[in-house]
C-alpha cells in the first residue's frame, strides 16, 4: 500500500522534494503528520502544529482528522503570508 504526498510552498524547499511516494500501512491524517515529523528535526519544524495551513486529500481541502486511503494523492500547503 502506499500513498503519494505533494509538497508546495516553503515545504518543497525546507524538505528539498516537491513529491514522493511513502509506503502506507493505513490510517488518518494524523498519524501521517506524525509518521512525517518523526523523520528528524527538520521535518517536525516544518510541519510543526499550527505551521500546515491545509491538506488536500484526492484533490479535497480537508479539516481535522480524516482517513487516509490506500492510493491516495495528499497535498501539503503551507500558510501563505501576505497583504
């Protein structure tokens, strides 16, 4: 099973890939946050709580918690600042 993750932004170029895929034994948006800042220090700053503005999930801007299926393409957007 795996997933395909698309990162945008300031992500793209703090974690040096604008894509890949990662194996997925299943479950929510959570846990593949967690699973993601457990790669080092770096990638928790990244994607430190209050830092991902949104996911998308198979082209769905989604809230909170949700399923991640198998197959699924998520996309992480960072804030965007500006005025």
């Amino acid at each position: 099973m795996s997933i395909r993750i698309l990162y945008f932004g300031r992500l793209k170029d703090v974690l040096g890939r604008g894509e890949e895929t990662l194996d997925w034994a299943g479950g929510d948006s959570a846990a593949l946050l967690a699973a993601l800042r457990g790669r080092g220090e770096d990638w928790a700053e990244a994607l430190a709580a209050g830092k991902v503005f949104r996911l998308v999930v198979n082209q769905q801007v989604v809230r909170g918690e949700v399923p991640i299926p198998d197959g699924a393409e998520v996309g992480i957007l960072p804030p965007v600042t500006g005025g």
